[in-house]
C-alpha cells in the first residue's frame, strides 16, 4: 500500500477539463506531488485508480499495462468486487504515467514479471473497498438512515427497498475522509473473483476497433524509418542519401544515435526509402562472431576454472553417496521476441511540451526518454498508453522511443517512428543463449543426492538496466549512466549471478547437496528478458536431466519425480493432478507421452506431450497442463495464458533459433523464423489446481515446460535424448 | 487514380501504384482494423477480402484491385452488428493481445463462405497462413467449429456489405 497515495486534493482541485465530469485529463505539476487523476465537473477521484463520474460512470485506471495477458480485465475484477459494481459498468482507462502507479516492486512504472494480479491482488481491493466504505457513509447521511441499514447490489445503493445510483452521494463524499482498511469481502461472498467471465478488451479486439500505436494518426505526422547498423553497436561510417533525398514523399534524412532516419509522408514511401540510403558503417567487436564462435566461447569457459559458485551441501558427499551419476552439456539458442506489432511510437513536441502514444512495458521509462531527448521536463510530457500487439518483454526496451523523440526534434515535424519485421528480428534484443552443464547423481531409492549445475552465457540484468536507466534518471548526462553500466557488467563477471540465466536451474526438487556455478561470457548482442526469462532455457536442462535419471534409476517420470519432490506439496501436487489426468486420456497407438514439472513465479505447474514422430518432424497432438496460481481470479484467463504460453514455448523448442554471423543476425523475418502455425498447434487442456494462497503469476509459468517435456516424450518416441533447443532429430 | 469498392463504398486514391492495399486502406482511407505485421505475406495480420476471397494486402498493389470489391474487417461487422465469427470469437474468449484477430477473422469468414461445414484439416489448411504470437489456436478452432456447427456460416455473405459492382471502364 505504500506506493498508493490517498490524496485529497485530487477532488479539491477539481477543475473540470471537460464537462460532465465525463473525463478528465492528467495534471502533472513540477513538484510531483499532484495527483495522479483530475476528476471532472462533480466527479470524485478518492485515489489515483477510481474515478466517479456525476453521471454514475466509473473509471477504473489500470496502473499495469495490457499487452495481451489479460491483466486490465483482471484489475477490474478486482475493484468491481470490491465495489459491488458489474464488472462490464466499469471504463478501463491505461493510467498516466505518475509516482501512484509504480511497480509496488520494482522500482519503475512497469509489467513484467507475471507480478501484476500477485502485487495488486490486495491494495487494489483495499482501495475499492475503502471507495464503497466512503459512499456508504454519505449515503447514510443523505438518506439519514444509519450506514448498517444500507447495502449494495449490482452498483446501486439500496435503502429501504429502494436503489440509489453511486453519484447522488458525490457532494456529501468529497466532505469526508476516506475510510481506511475497510473490511474486505470474503471469499464466500464473491460475485466476480474466481468466475469465468469474457474479456472486457473481446468486443474491440474482436472488431478491429481496439487501438494500438500503429494505429495512431494525429494531424501534420510524418513516418520514420531507421537504417541501422546489422551488427549491434555499429555507427556510420559514411552516408550516401543522394537517392533516397530525391524520392518521392521524403521530407529529411537525419542521423540519430541509432543509425540514420528518413522522414516521408507515408509508410511506403519512407520504407522504399530507407532502403535506397547507402551506409558504410563501423562495426564494432560483435562483428568479429558468429554463431560457432560464440558456442565455442561458451565451451572454453565452461571448461575453465573460471564463474561464480554458489553451495548449498557437498557435492562430493552428495556423489559419494551416489550409486550411479551423469552429466550432460545442454545448448540453447538466442530467440527473438517477434511480438505481433513491430514496436512504434508517435511522438509530438509542440509549444514547450510532448505528448507520446505507445503501447510499452514502461510507461515511465518511456516519459523519461522523451524528457532526456527533448531537453523537457518530464511534468511537460503526457503518454498515452495504448493495447500493446503481443509484448512478451519486448516492449520493456523503449530504444524506439528514444529514436522517435529524437527524429522530432531534429525534424521539428509530429513523428510516428516504426520498426519493420526484418527491424525487429535483426536490430532488436534477443533471450541470451546459454551453455548449460548439469552432473546429478543419484541413490539406490531414486532420491537425487548431488546436483551441480553450471551456466554460461550473456548476462541480462545490464542490458536490462541499460533500458531502464536513462528514461528513469532522464536528467543524468550519458557519460555517468555509462559508468554505472559499466560498473553493474563488472559487479555480473565474478561477483554476482544474473538469476536471469540461472532461475529454475538448481530448484523445485529436494536437493540436499546442489551447487550453481555461473560463467559470464558477453559478445555485445543486446539482451533482453523473453517470456519466462531463465526458466525458458533452464527447465529444459533441469526436466530432460530428471527424465534420464528416472530411466537410471529404473522408475516411472512420476514416481522419481515424486521422491524428490518430498518437501514441495504444491508441485507435487500439480504433478499428481497430471497423472491422475493422462489416466483418462486414450493415447493412440504410435503417440508417446512425456512430462515436466517445474516451478516459476512463484507459481506451481507440470505438464505432459503427448507426441508422434512423422518422418524427421515432431508433432506435438495434445498437451496436459496442471496450474497451481493460488487464488484464481478469472479461471478462463488463466486457461488462455497457460494455452498461449505453450505455443510460445513450443515455437522455440521446435523452431526457435536466432543465428549470428558475422555480428548481425541471420534471420529476418517469419519466412525463416519460424513461428508455430494453427496446423502444428496441439490441443490443450487446463487443470486449474485452486489452493488457499495468494495468487502468483500465470502469464509465463505454462511456458518453460513445453519444451522438456516434448524432448522427453521424443525419448519414448526414437529413444533419441536430446540436449539442443531447437529439438532437432538425428 | 485507382478506384475500387472499399466496404461498399466507390473510392479513389491517387496513391503511387505500386503502394500496397493494406497501407492505402490504413494511411489513406483511415481504416485501421487491419494490421501490419511482416510486410512480406507470411502471417496475415492484414488479410482482407478481394472480390470476396481472403488474400494478404501488405504486398499487393493496389493496381491490382482497381475495380474490385475489397472488404476489411471493419466491413464485415461492427460491435453493434456483429459478424456470427465476431460473436463466437467474444464468446469464446479468443483475443489476447488482439493485433493479429482482424486478419485470422476474415481469413475465417472467407473459408466459411467457401466451405460452410469445414472438417479440422480444411479449418487449418484455411488458417495456416496466420500466425498468432499469444497462441489463441486453440480457441481460433473452437470459435470458426461453433460457428460451423451452428449452421451460421450462411450469415457470412448476409453480413458482409453487398458491394455495388465496379464500375465500368476503371483502370490503374
């Protein structure tokens, strides 16, 4: 609750930007402290999530970003229980940017993590509850009957028999103090949380009528496109732009940080354009790698002393009390996000002030580099949040936004700066590859008495800050974020581990002896966190490992699964949920099942493929996904997320692969980046396993078991194990 | 000058020709349903109805539909009077982030109208040419079946607008 500041001056200054008190603008004034919402003429905004108009509309402002998972549906379930208002009568409207719509974890206005119902579940309610508490109060007055006679229903107030809308009590509210730690209803009493209800965001997206950046036009805009350099880091070296001037619809050619931008009046023109410039550019370090270069510098390291340990136990005791061992080396490519809508952002500077429209991660990183490449302050700059088309952490790196202010101010023209596909797969950030090392071994009753596991490959948390900083601290000069980039690498090589490319290595089962030595081994390709981050590649290690052991030790996947999962009951409970459910499957002759269990934030899950083998393709017919997310808010939300997040991760263990030649990426669009199609999509049942806890994350945790438990239904399938992503058959 | 039927309606543009039909019936004519997405006809986010077939437009010039009936998604139905696709994608929960459904839609709509009672194979022999990042297949199958089976895939052709035959004599 501490990000969450129950200003009263948001109603006392109430100024009626648009009449009605229908809506409502975003006031930033410089010393910060404004709030976060302006209501209208007779509106009442008692904190920065809710607003109350005079004509009985309620606004809800979603603090976390919608991108896909559902999560403005969510947040709105959450108030409208709270408040006691049909979940369809509330407005969803993407928040401002403002220091009440932090991440209560991170430091930034972000949404990432699968963190967003897990961090609001409560303060949400709370502050829903305390809105309901406060009209309640008035209405009491108003009527001048006491508050315990009144109730709620359906977004009335009901006296005596009779219903009152919401707004009659406005007047008589903004004289009170809002109530603080309102009781909250019980889960018995819910009307909205735990149902299956249909997406608020269906009908527009449905229609063609939701509203993404790539959709924006405000008047006198002009498209940008960027050349940049196809080896990450590049700079130009020299320009010719003589055919590209002469073209028509091109208005400026202007360099950026990034390479150089050509400014026309359509998309074709400035696409046809941006092709015709003549670059010659200097390559920097990551020019001199390619993809068998990189591996082998992989190699090398793991086969050093070098890396960071960390220990829990022995592991020589553990060995030593092992009847059988093995270790294996496990390869996993880089990938590229490919998120539906290339990545784009409008952006106008106008009379000392700037407005941008984007769909992001990070609204507020976002505001921040527009500030820090306009000279403005961050109070004179307004976002406009818009649906993200897929984000999947793509959209936490905002480069394009920075490239985008950065065209319109050297242009003096309303810029909408677009990345093109062949943009996003070869000039954009990638999930790190990896060299991962596991050495198990295990006793005569199948209980895992040593686990060491090693880990080489990029490190993630410098690129990421790289992204954060300069649009959080808009006003520190370059050089010195630099230094405190080049100060966090250091602290990653030989100092700490980036949980980036170890979570879910050493974790879920009862290792009493495990071990994770981390190698950091940086070639320059920008990173940036993929969907479900380390656990996309650890999981596949981790699960194929704990396959082979159950075949060493002479035991079913379920039962050496089991007798290492003695002091984890809400794993083992998703796993026994999958066995008890493959048992009412009718797995047809020639089709194979494997499984996988693991856990990632802070959620529960095992899964089991059902594959065949069609001549050297593997195809994937069925998947069984157990779910343990606690508290489940909207039960079909979380079946779409677990569905959603095993096609992702199926597209990478069977397809995904980005390869570097010569510093630049191979691939450039989806005719060789492979994306799973309908025909190849496997059905998918959900088990939703509902515990008493609080709800954790579900957008990626269905996804880092897809891939292992394919590999290890391959193994029954041609008795191939396979230790490479993508899963490729001998 | 090029002119074609756009949702029903004679249009013109003086677009240089080799401009593609998505960017013309975005940028010029302020239709946004359709969608951008690889610029090159392999995932569909901008498949539109031709003379009423499903065709990608990201790489289709626009001379090549002067005299023609070109329907987006925005043509096919509006969220007061909606496609039965558009209903069963509601009700099914389809969407996710929703950048790519205009285009898996009407790719849907035309297989309707070709094959009202598609089997699994001909749904994804239909479909395969759009991809969806969020993984919405699943659902994308349940919603095009529930409509089949509903004996609705007749509505196809009463919801779409009934197009004026081109007028005589249109060139690029």
């Amino acid at each position: 609750m501490s990000a969450i500041k129950l200003s009263r001056r948001g109603f006392l200054k109430a100024t009626g930007l648009i009449g009605g008190g229908l809506l409502i603008g975003y006031v930033a004034t410089p010393d910060g402290n404004s709030p976060a919402v302006i209501p209208g003429d007779g509106a009442m905004a008692p904190n920065a999530f809710i607003q109350l108009t005079q004509d009985n509309q309620i606004i809800f402002y979603s603090p976390r970003d919608e991108m896909g998972q559902g999560i403005s549906m969510g947040l709105a379930t959450l108030v409208a229980e709270e408040l006691d208002v049909p979940v369809d009568k509330i407005q969803v409207e993407f928040a401002s940017v403002h220091d009440d719509y932090r991440h209560p974890e991170y430091w930034v206005q972000g949404t990432g993590g699968s963190s967003s119902m897990r961090v609001h579940y409560l303060p949400l309610r709370q502050v829903a509850a305390d809105t309901r508490a406060l009209l309640l109060t008035a209405a009491a007055m108003d009527l001048g009957v006491a508050a315990e006679s009144l109730s709620t229903e359906h977004g009335y107030i009901l006296s005596n028999g009779t219903g009152h809308r919401y707004s009659d009590f406005i007047a008589t509210a903004q004289t009170l103090e809002l109530p603080s730690e309102t009781p909250l209803k019980a889960k018995a009493d819910f009307k909205y949380i735990g149902k299956d209800m249909t997406r608020i965001d269906a009908l527009a997206k449905s229609t063609g009528t939701a509203i993404f950046g790539m959709d924006i036009a405000v008047p006198d805009m002009y498209y940008a496109m960027v050349s940049r350099s196809p080896v990450a880091g590049g700079t130009v070296n020299n320009l010719d732009d003589s055919a590209a001037r002469a073209m028509s619809g091109v208005t400026d050619i202007v360099r950026i940080d990034s390479g150089v931008a050509v400014v026309a009046t359509s998309f074709w023109k400035a696409k046809k354009a941006v092709a015709a410039l003549n670059i010659i550019w200097d390559q920097p370090d990551l020019a001199n790698f390619s993809n068998g270069d990189i591996r082998a510098d992989y190699q090398s390291a793991l086969e050093s002393d070098r890396g960071t340990t960390e220990t829990e136990g022995s592991i020589t005791e553990g060995l030593s009390k092992a009847s059988m061992q093995v270790r294996r080396d496990y390869w996993t490519p880089y990938l590229a996000h490919t998120p539906m809508e290339p990545v784009n952002a409008v952006v106008k500077i106008s009379d000392g002030k700037a407005e941008l429209w984007a769909g992001t991660q990070s609204p507020g990183v976002a505001r921040g580099l527009v500030a820090r490449h306009s000279g403005l302050s961050v109070d004179n700059i307004t976002v406009n949040s818009l649906f993200s088309g897929g984000g999947f952490g793509r959209r936490a790196q905002l480069s394009h936004i920075a490239e985008a202010t950065q065209v319109a101010v050297a242009t003096n023209k309303t810029i909408k700066l677009v990345w093109t596909r062949e943009n996003d797969l070869q000039n954009g950030w990638f999930r790190q590859a990896s060299i991962m090392q596991l050495h198990a071994g295990i006793d005569a009753e199948g209980k895992v008495t040593a686990w060491d596991a090693t880990r080489v490959g990029g490190d993630l948390a410098p690129d990421t800050l790289a992204g954060v900083l300069p649009g959080e601290l808009p006003r520190t000069p370059k050089l010195l974020n630099d230094l405190m980039l080049s100060a966090t690498e250091n602290l990653y090589d030989g100092w700490l581990i980036d949980s980036g490319g170890v979570e879910g290595l050493v974790s879920d089962y009862d290792f009493p002896n495990k071990q994770l030595r981390h190698i950091s081994v940086n070639h320059g390709l920008p990173l940036a966190a993929w969907r479900s981050v380390g656990h996309s590649f650890t999981a596949f290690a981790k699960e194929t490992l704990m396959d082979e052991l159950a075949e060493m030790a002479g035991l079913n996947s379920f039962e050496f699964r089991r007798r290492n999962l003695q002091n984890n009951p809400r794993l083992l409970g998703v796993l026994e949920a999958v066995e008890q459910g493959l048992k009412q499957w009718d797995i047809p002759a020639g089709h194979h099942i494997g499984i996988s269990t693991h856990g990632s934030f802070q959620s529960f899950v095992a899964q089991a493929a059902e594959v065949s083998i069609q001549g050297s393709k593997i195809r994937v017919h069925r998947v069984l996904c157990a779910i343990d997310c606690g508290a489940v808010i909207n039960p079909d939300i979380v079946r779409a997320q677990i569905e959603g997040g095993i096609m992702y991760g199926l597209t990478a263990a069977l397809y995904g692969d980005i390869e570097i030649e010569n510093g630049a990426v191979k691939q450039s669009n989806f005719h060789d980046y492979k994306i799973l199609r309908i025909n190849e999509a496997p059905a998918v049942d959900v088990l939703i396993v509902e515990t008493e806890q609080a709800p954790s994350g579900v957008g990626e945790p269905g996804l880092p078991l897809i891939a292992p438990a394919v590999a290890n239904a391959v193994y029954q399938a041609t008795g191939q194990r396979l230790y490479s992503m993508p899963l490729t058959l001998a | 000058m090029i002119e074609f039927i756009l949702n029903g309606k004679v249009v013109q543009t003086d677009d240089e020709p080799d401009t593609p039909l998505l960017w013309v019936v975005r940028d010029t004519f302020k239709l946004t349903g359709s969608k951008f997405g690889c610029g090159i006809a392999k995932c569909g986010a901008c498949t539109m109805h031709i003379d009423g077939s499903a065709q990608q437009t990201c790489v289709l010039p626009i001379t090549a539909v002067a005299g023609k009936t070109v329907t987006t998604i925005e043509g096919l139905g509006t969220p007061d009077n909606l496609h039965p696709l558009q209903q069963a994608w509601v009700e099914q929960g389809v969407p996710q982030c929703g950048y790519c459904q205009s285009g898996q839609i009407m790719s849907a709509a035309s297989l309707l109208t070709d094959n009202p009672n598609p089997n699994e194979a001909q749904l994804e022999a239909a479909m395969e040419r759009n991809i969806c990042r969020c993984g919405c297949y699943p659902r994308i199958k349940q919603a095009i079946l529930s409509v089949a089976e509903q004996g609705q895939s007749g509505a196809v052709q009463l919801a779409t607008p009934v197009a004026a035959k081109a007028p005589e004599g249109i060139q690029s």
